[in-house]
C-alpha cells in the first residue's frame, strides 16, 4: 500500500510541476453563477466571497476550466458541471449509490446491481465487467478537463483499521499546451480488506487521456487499464448470525463480523480490462465577422462556422475473466454441476475477449444559416469480436469464436436555441451478427416560463431488437456450460419527465416492454421468458428549504408484471436531512445531516461467484431482503480548493431487527466510522 502512495504522490507532484499552459492574460469577468465570458465554470475557491453585482472582474490569471463527456460513437460532446460541489460528496465512494439505488455484496467495490430497473446498463464490453460499474469507467462516462492552468484533484477515502477497513486513492491531472490540446492522467486504486472474511477487493485503475478542440479539428482519447481481483466468500453459511443470533452457538446477542462462518474461503475471481478509445472529427466551413454594436469602431472579430463534419471513431478492448477456487464444491453442495474433473490440469476457468470497432460518419451541422434548423448525420460501424473459452474435452487449446457486425444508421437533432430541443438516433444491422438487429432513440425538450420560473418538459423514446450478450449465450467453465440459441431481445421504452427548478421539483414515469427477456435463472444459468414482460416505473425527487435546513426527497415506485422473473421492490426511498451555512467569514461551507435508505420486501436476485453475476434464488433457498432502513450520520465541509466530510455509516445498526441485507445471504457491514479528503489545485 505504501508504495502505491508513493507513486500516487509522484505522479501528482510531477503533474503539479508541469510547466504552466498561461493564456488569455489580463482581466476575466465571472458573473454570479461561478462562470466566465466564454461559458467555462469558474472553480468556488476562486470566486470573491461577495458578488455585488452581475459580473465581477477578477485580476490577473484566475484558473477556469470546464469538463465534458463523449455522449455517443460520433464523438459529441456533452459539457458537465466541474467536479468541485460538496453536496453528497460524503455519498461519493458508497457503492450502494449517491441515493442508494445498488445491491451489492458489502464490500467497498464488490459487485453490485441497481434496484431501479431503468437504471440498469447495458452489459458491454462483457457480463463480468458490469456489476463492477461502481470502479469501472466506460469511455462515454469519463471526464475531460480544459482549463487554463495545470488542474489537479487528490481524494481519498478512508474506513475501519488495518484489518477490516477499505482505503481509495484517486488522483486527476489535466494540463493544457494551449487553448486547444490538453491532455492528462487518471489513477484510481481500491482496496478493501473486508469486515467479513474472505471477501477483500483490490483494484486498480490506471488512464492517459487527450484532447484537442479546435475549430476545423477535434480529438479526443483514452487508454485505460483496469486490474480487478475480487475474493469470494459466497456469504456467510446462516443469516440468523445476524437476524437471530441468540439461536447461535454460545448464544450471544450478537456476532462480530469476523467471527462468523462463510460458505467459501479459497474463491478468487480476476478481471483485467484495457481499452483504447479515440475519437475524432474534421470540420469544414467558413469565417463571419461578429455582431458589433453600431458604435463600436473597433475592427470586426470573426468567428468559425462549421458546416459539415467527417467522423472517425476507433475502440480497441481486451477484457480477460478467471476464476479460481479450492475450495470442495462437491462437499459444500454449493453448485449442482462438474464439467471437468477436479484433478484437470487446467488450475482455472478462464475466458477471453477481443474487439475492435470502427465508427465513420458524415454530418451536415445546425445552426451554419437560418434555414438550417438541425443537423443531420449518417454514419456506419463495423465491429469484429474474438472470444476464447476453455475447452470442455480437457484439452489446453481454447474454443474460439468470431463474430462480425456492420450496422448503419442516422441522427437528427437541435441542440441550439432555448425553447425546444430534441433528438434522435438510430441504426440497422446489416451483415454478420448484426442482421436483425436495430435500435432506435430519441428525446425531445420543452421549456417555457411559468410564474417567473422554466418548466421544462421531457420525452424519451427507444425501440430496439437486440442479440443476447455472447456470454449468455455461449459459456465454458468447470461448473457452468451452455452453448445457447436465443431469440433477439425487442424492447420498447417510453419516459416522461417534468422539471421546475424554482420548486425543486422533478418527476418521472415510463413503462418498457420486453420480448423475451433474457436473464439467469434459479440455476445461474441464462434462459428466455417466452412471451411479454412489462415494467412500469414512477419517480418523484422533490427538496424542501427553509433558512439553513434543508429535506431532499427521492420516492421511487416501479412495478414487474412478473416477479417470479425479474423482482423489484416497490418502493425504494432516499431521504437527506440536513443544515447548511457557513462559518469563519463565510469562507467554511458545512452541511450537518442524517439521511436514510430504504427499500421495500421483495425475492432480489442472488449472486453466484462462479459467473460473478446476479441470478434469480434457487427455489429451495427464497429468502425476503429489504424493510431495513440504513441510516447515515455525517458532516460535509467546503474550504476553498478543499472538501472533507465524516461519516457514521449504518448508525442505526442494533436499534431495530437486526436484518441489514442488500443481497441474499452478504449482510452489510456494521456500524463504521469513515471519511474523506478531495483537494483541488491549480499550479
């Protein structure tokens, strides 16, 4: 651990003392909302405590930078707030979610899957990385940085002692060589040593990432590694160690967590992912000059006015899964099958998968003249995937597989202007796997005034025809086989959505339908509902104020048209209660609250360490989770380029029935006291 500081440390200090990328010298105007002239988010720490007017001139060189993402395979771009807030940062490093949304295995990391069906993702690049999407970072889910001076954050958290606690290291380095091409780091490690045993996660994120944004040229790039090494314990061998332990051995009234058993003890599932991203577009067009005013006599400035754009963008991914185990699966009756003999040589299963995929396109741009009112693009991708299983005859050569995929498709959209928005994107399969496949999205923004507030009105859509991931249809392991022929997966979606921020008010509800709905069954193995499901889903966040208390509302509700397939709680609740003010001068901002999780009784899913995935409970082994709440104590500071926060996580623990489960069989961890640091600088 030492030692992964120490080059934390090294690769910030070199980072910090990079030379300085010094432009626009001279004065910046920040108006009240924390951004400058050109639209760049002004970090807090740098702003005057008081603005007593519109716009406020700063001197000199104040730092100023904006962060975005890449919204899809054309490479759009889509600006996000700079990651400077204090609000929920005490929420950051949970995995259950900001508002609690995951089940998960209680280990800082470990797998996880969302409660609320709408947010689940889609499982690329493979099934096993999925359930790590509290660690794992996909490229349209990455941050880029341009800023004006060398940008830096250092966060860590910390929870329990040597023995059972969880440590994370994150360190984010981004510095410009000029107003156009920036590039940086991003290094994150997790470590957490579990409090039940033979659980502990140790991961490992490293990424180098580019960008340059230009008039006529764009690009933007990712290399990023992951190492992720998760060990089982399969949970633990009776809940009543935890919902009745006076039952128990000795009959205490309650158990240390390291003190009780485990099914598993000698499980260890590997994940190593890397994947090279770069996307990148060229712009044709022409210069206009820029409005002036009618007596302003100094010389026209011009602006660049894309019209058409051509679009490359390339993925190159390497994901390998092993999964190791000594432990006697035959004496713990813990899987129903042995496909190849114990003594194998073959120490492992193991699988590999390879893919490259290439996206070119063609856009004609909005807003180039007034009669363009949106833009048009055609594109077309074609993918090919390598993957390589264990051969179940016993021989060491691998089966392999290669499956090819050539889609086209189109996107119409109107992103200018500030009454409507919308857009649309879809695409066709036509050669290889592709063939019968198709999805089609889109969304559309209303916005108007109302009683001195904006209303904003959305719509989303999609329709899609999709082929099962390969995975669950073909899989070779020493206890899991299945070579399977599945139908395509047709999906219909529609969401709604209201928005009035004046009364922090936002609603949703939507209904999906799915065609044979592809999931792992009681037996941990992939299987087709013949016929129709719906899922039907309703979501209100509403916050309240008043002087320095504030109450943050989240109510889901959804509903499964069978549960026996996929179960979901009805309601599941997230509520923050907590004051907020400012202290010594008004340069300390702290919030001082309690907020609570809660979910209703339902059969959730169970986890199966040797697919290291999520599967409906064995018929023999139904057990109800949920009904629990957990509640957290904490206090969140904001000092300048600082934030810290102090936590009691799961404070309620023993004031009620002891049944803190968020997966059958893996209780939460108890009462703990964590914290965390993030520090901005700008050097």
């Amino acid at each position: 651990m030492r030692r992964i500081l120490l080059l934390y440390i090294l690769l910030s200090v070199i980072g910090l003392t990079t030379v300085h990328a010094q432009f626009d010298n001279g004065r910046q105007r920040v108006d009240e909302n924390g951004y400058d002239q050109y639209g760049n988010q002004v970090d807090p720490a740098m702003i005057p405590d008081r603005l007593d007017s519109a716009n406020v001139e700063v001197q000199g060189l104040a730092p100023t930078l904006y962060m975005w993402r890449i919204k899809n395979q054309l490479g759009d771009r889509t600006i996000i707030p700079a990651d400077t807030a204090y609000h929920h940062f005490q929420n950051t490093n949970l995995t259950d979610g900001l508002t609690g949304h995951y089940n998960y295995l209680a280990n800082m990391g470990s797998p996880r899957m969302s409660r609320i069906f709408f947010d689940r993702r889609d499982p690329e690049p493979t099934i096993f990385m999925e359930p790590f999407s509290s660690f794992f970072i996909r490229p349209t889910e990455f941050n880029f940085t341009n800023s004006n001076v060398p940008y830096t954050n250092l966060t860590y958290h910390k929870a329990g002692n040597k023995v059972n606690g969880e440590e994370r290291f994150k360190s984010y380095f981004s510095v410009n060589v000029n107003k156009k091409l920036a590039f940086g780091f991003n290094i994150d490690y997790l470590y957490g040593r579990g409090y039940y045993n033979n659980q502990n996660t140790a991961y490992f994120n490293a990424a180098f990432f580019g960008s340059y944004i230009g008039d006529k040229y764009q690009m933007q790039a990712i290399y990023s590694n992951n190492y992720l090494k998760t060990n089982e314990n399969g949970g633990i061998e009776d809940d009543r160690y935890i919902t009745a332990p006076e039952e128990m051995a000795q009959g205490q009234r309650e158990y240390e967590s390291t003190n009780i058993p485990t099914k598993l003890s000698e499980t260890t599932n590997r994940n190593h992912d890397f994947y090279i991203f770069l996307t990148q577009r060229y712009n044709l067009g022409f210069k206009r000059d820029i409005p002036q005013a009618e007596n302003d006599t100094t010389p026209a400035k011009q602006e660049f006015v894309p019209v058409t754009s051509f679009i490359h963008t390339i993925q190159v991914e390497r994901a390998r899964h092993t999964f190791n185990s000594n432990d006697d699966m035959r004496k713990k009756n813990y899987y129903q099958n042995t496909y190849l003999d114990p003594d194998n040589p073959i120490a492992h299963d193991s699988t590999t998968y390879v893919g490259i995929k290439n996206t070119i396109g063609i856009a004609l741009l909005e807003g180039f003249n007034k009669y363009a009112k949106a833009g048009l693009t055609a594109f077309a991708s074609y993918k090919i995937s390598k993957y390589t299983l264990m051969n179940m005859n016993g021989s060491p050569s691998p089966d392999k597989y290669n499956e090819n995929e050539i889609f086209v498709g189109g996107e119409l959209s109107k992103r200018e202007g500030n009454v409507l928005h919308y857009h649309a994107i879809g695409e066709v399969g036509l050669a290889g796997k592709a063939i019968g496949q198709f999805n089609v999205k889109g969304d559309i923004d209303l916005n108007f005034p109302l009683w001195k507030d904006t209303v904003s009105l959305i719509a989303r859509g999609e329709v899609s025809n999709k082929l099962a991931p390969f995975y669950m249809r073909h899989y070779h392991s020493k206890h899991f086989l299945w070579d399977n022929d599945m139908d395509k997966e047709f999906r219909t979606r529609i969401e709604g959505e209201l928005s009035i921020a004046r009364w922090r008010t936002r609603l949703k509800a939507g209904v999906e339908n799915i065609k044979n709905y592809t999931y792992f069954n009681q037996q941990a193995t992939p299987e087709q509902k013949s016929g129709s499901l719906q899922v039907l889903s309703a979501s209100l966040n509403q916050d309240f104020k008043l002087g320095i208390f504030h109450l943050d509302n989240e109510v889901t509700w959804q509903k499964s048209s069978d549960q026996t397939v996929l179960p979901l709680p009805d309601l599941s609740l997230y509520h923050n209660f907590y004051m907020q003010f400012k202290l010594a001068k008004k340069v300390l901002s702290v919030q001082l609250g309690a907020d609570v999780r809660y979910f209703t009784k339902y059969n959730a899913p169970a986890y199966m360490p040797a697919i290291q995935n999520f599967h409906l409970q064995p018929a023999n082994d139904q057990v109800e989770i949920g009904g629990y709440p957990i509640v957290n104590v904490y206090a969140n500071l904001h000092l300048k380029r600082t934030r810290f926060y102090v936590m009691m996580y799961h404070v309620n623990q023993g004031m009620s029935r002891p049944n803190y489960f968020l997966s059958p069989h893996y209780p939460i961890n108890p009462r703990v006291l964590k914290f965390g640091l993030s520090w901005n600088f700008y050097d």
